[in-house]
C-alpha cells in the first residue's frame, strides 16, 4: 500500500521523521511531500535519505528551474496511487486551505485532486489551535470525513502551556493503520452484522421487498474483519459478493432473519443492524401462482418480528447496538425516536432520498445519532468510509464503557 505523508511549516515537523519510520515498519510505501515553509524547519533530504523517494516540494520548477516532481501531472498521478494522505503535523494554514478548498501548493492540490481518506494532526499554539477560525475549519474537515488526530495538552515549544502539541506519532500512524483496514482495534470483539432486504412472498413467484443493495452491511462486515474482529453476518437476498466472514447466513424472510440473528446474539459482542428488514408481510401466502382470473387480489399486511426490540430485550451485558434508519422525511426526529424506542447506543440515520445517499449505490450521506442527544452529521463518502467511522464510534463506546 502507498501513502502520502504531507508536511507543514510547524516546529513539530522533525517528528514527521518518527512517523515515516513508524508508517515504514508496517510495510507501507511512503511518498513525503513538503510545503515550501516546512523545508524552513527540516531538511527534505532527512525524509528522502529516510524514505528512500524524492520528497516533493513544488508544484512547478523550483528558483533554478528544476522541479522535484518526476512529470508534469505529478499531482494527479500521485492522487490516484495513494490509499491515504496523512498531513502530519497540519498548520493552522494548512487547514485552513484544506477548509476552503484553495490549491495554492502541491500539498493541497494533492488534498482537492486525491479521493484517498484524508488524516490530519494538527499541532500549533494553543491560541491558533483554540481560534475560532481554525475551530471551525476543523469542523468543515471532520463533516467531510477527514479524520483528525487532535494533538495533546502540554508545555508547547512557544513556552505557552496548553493544546497543539502533536499527537503521539505512535497515535498517528494507528489512525491510518485504522483508515487502512491494518488495525486491530476490534480484536476481541464478535460484530453480527445484518445487510440487505427481505423478502415476504405473496404467492409462490411474487414477494414484497425493497431496494436495499446490502452494500452498506457488507462494507460494515469487511471493514470489521479487517479491524480484527470476528464477524457474523446475516445477508437478506443480494446481488453482491458477500465478504468473507467468520459465519455468513443467507435468509429471505424477515422473520428467518429475525431467527438467525436471535440465534446468533448470544455470542455477539457487538451488532450492527443494517439490513432492510420489512416492518410488513402479507398476511397469507398464497400456494401456487395468483391467477388474473380470479381478479385483483386484496393483499392484507400483517407486522413481522421486531429484531432490533427483540435483540435490545435480550441484550447480554456489555453488547454494542448499533442501528439504522432510512428515513424519507424528518430525519433527526424520526431516527432519535427510533434510537430510544430501541434503546440503541447509536443509530445511523439515512435521508435515502438525497442523491448518492441510501439504497444501490457506492456512498451514502449519514448522520449518527447518541443517546446523549450529540450527532455527528458526516458528509457524502464511500460506504466502506462510513463503515469505518461507525466502527470508529462502536470502539470509542467500548473504550468510555470500559467493559
Ligand atoms: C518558529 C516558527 C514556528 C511555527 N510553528 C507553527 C506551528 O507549530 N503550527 C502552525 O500552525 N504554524 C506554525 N508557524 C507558522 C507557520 O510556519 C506559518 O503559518 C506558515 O505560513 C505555514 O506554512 P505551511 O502551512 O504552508 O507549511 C510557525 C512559525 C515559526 C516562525
């Protein structure tokens, strides 16, 4: 795998060295790439002795016309190749940039040009960090799904006492094992994981389903298997590969889905409800085919199982429930209803109806919901992406819980 490491003009860029070295011993390729300010602080020659690459510096040929970059679309190619950028340490100018989309360098074109995951640690006086500017940038980056490693409280190198300082290098370089699937943050733990629709039969070649891909569970799967969890999953009907997983169990019907995951709860130390299970089935099913000559059947609906109440009343000590939500209309007040109905400990809510959000398609635009009433409002990314913030949450519940 091959990553960015981006570098800014602060006092802690010499610690950039660490986590290359860090990034390194897991087998990862990484490509430095300097502001012009950084190269005040630390020599790009000690991350290409380090590296073993040409640390990129300049967009265009430097004062003597020779430019660093290996062809002229340097940033485009390099955007393409890499699995994640890590800008460690961000200036409060970096972010800034990054906030408002400006390209005004190779570092933050290589941000705007990239769709790899983008990290930031951030580190600068306490002052710059507690602006209301750099706050709030900070803020745009997070909603966009940058992944920010918030530096430490401490005695800073401007002799001021407060937040900035760096994050631990070790902390930074887990953050991208995380981004990269290399973590194991969720060893130990059994994730049931639904995904997909049911269908309830009307008669022997018709059913009553919906659109759900069960990409969303499926991404929630692979990414905890590959978090170092034990992963059961429990598929309604798809037309996607499923991931590999410890146990996979292919149902139809709400209610032999509501069976499997029952039977399988006891074990899990987490569940991740994300199927789209039908609230309703035909109240009779009929034998054989439906004629057109017997006349337009009258369908009566009938409730099925409610497995996300059912698991919440059989919850074993410690388990994780996460759930989800597609909502057409009113979605923060449809979903927290959902969240205490259900007594959930986190509810992912869809608006399925925006564009590129919910049913068939690769990214979805989602907002978690805690029983404290906080909610984290993501922008649009990737499913797996998603998948990996909610994982993000389930470990930080686990870690405040400390069962
Ligand atoms: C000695 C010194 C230390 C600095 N340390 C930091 C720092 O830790 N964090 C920060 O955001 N800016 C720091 N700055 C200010 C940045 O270098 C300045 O904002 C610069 O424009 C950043 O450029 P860049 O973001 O393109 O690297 C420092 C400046 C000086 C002179």
């Amino acid at each position: 795998m091959r990553i960015a490491l981006g570098v800014s003009g602060g006092i802690a860029a010499y610690k950039a060295a660490e986590l290359l070295r860090l990034l390194q011993e897991k087998g990862l390729e990484v490509q430095v790439v300097m502001t012009r300010n950084a190269c005040e602080f630390i020599t790009p020659l000690t991350f290409a002795a380090l590296s073993g690459h040409k640390v990129i510096t300049e967009m265009f040929g430097g004062a003597a016309g020779a430019s660093n970059v290996e062809s002229a679309i340097e940033h485009i190619a390099l955007a393409q190749s890499i699995d994640t950028l890590v800008i460690a340490p961000a200036t409060a100018n970096v972010l800034a940039k990054m906030a408002n989309g400006i390209a005004d360098d190779f570092l933050t074109t290589l941000c705007l040009a990239t769709k790899a995951p983008l990290i930031v640690a951030p580190a600068m006086n306490v002052n710059m960090w507690d602006h209301a500017a750099t706050q709030q940038n900070l803020e745009t980056l997070r909603r966009r799904g940058v992944r920010v490693v918030n530096p430490d409280d401490g005695y800073l190198a401007c002799g001021m006492t407060g937040a900035g300082r760096l994050a631990d290098p070790q902390l930074i370089a887990q953050s991208v094992f995380e981004t990269l699937g290399l973590s194991e943050d969720l060893k130990g733990e059994v994730v049931l994981v639904t995904a997909g629709p049911t269908e309830e039969p009307l008669d022997a070649v018709r059913y009553l389903s919906n659109r759900s891909s069960g990409k969303m569970g499926y991404a929630i799967a692979e990414a905890s298997r590959r978090r170092g969890a034990q992963v059961v999953l429990v598929s309604g009907p798809t037309r996607e590969d499923p991931p590999a997983a410890h146990t996979f169990e292919r149902v139809r019907t709400a209610n032999e889905m509501a069976e499997a995951v029952l039977r399988h709860a006891g074990k899990a130390t987490v569940v991740v409800m994300a199927a789209a299970v039908a609230d309703f089935r035909p109240g009779t099913v009929h034998e054989g085919k439906i004629k057109k000559q017997q006349g337009t059947p009258v369908v009566t609906l009938e409730p099925t199982t409610d497995i996300l109440a059912e698991i919440s009343r059989h919850r074993r000590d410690g388990q994780i429930i996460v759930g989800f939500s597609a909502e057409t209309a009113q979605l923060i007040e449809n979903a927290t209803a959902k969240l205490h109905a259900k007594n959930l400990d986190l509810l992912v809510a869809n608006d399925v109806s925006q564009n590129g959000a919910g049913f068939d398609v690769g990214t979805n635009i989602v907002t978690l919901l805690f029983p404290d009433g906080r909610n984290i409002a993501l922008e649009k990314m990737s499913k797996f992406e998603v998948a990996n913030r909610v994982l993000d949450q389930v470990v930080e519940i686990r870690r405040k819980s400390g069962v």
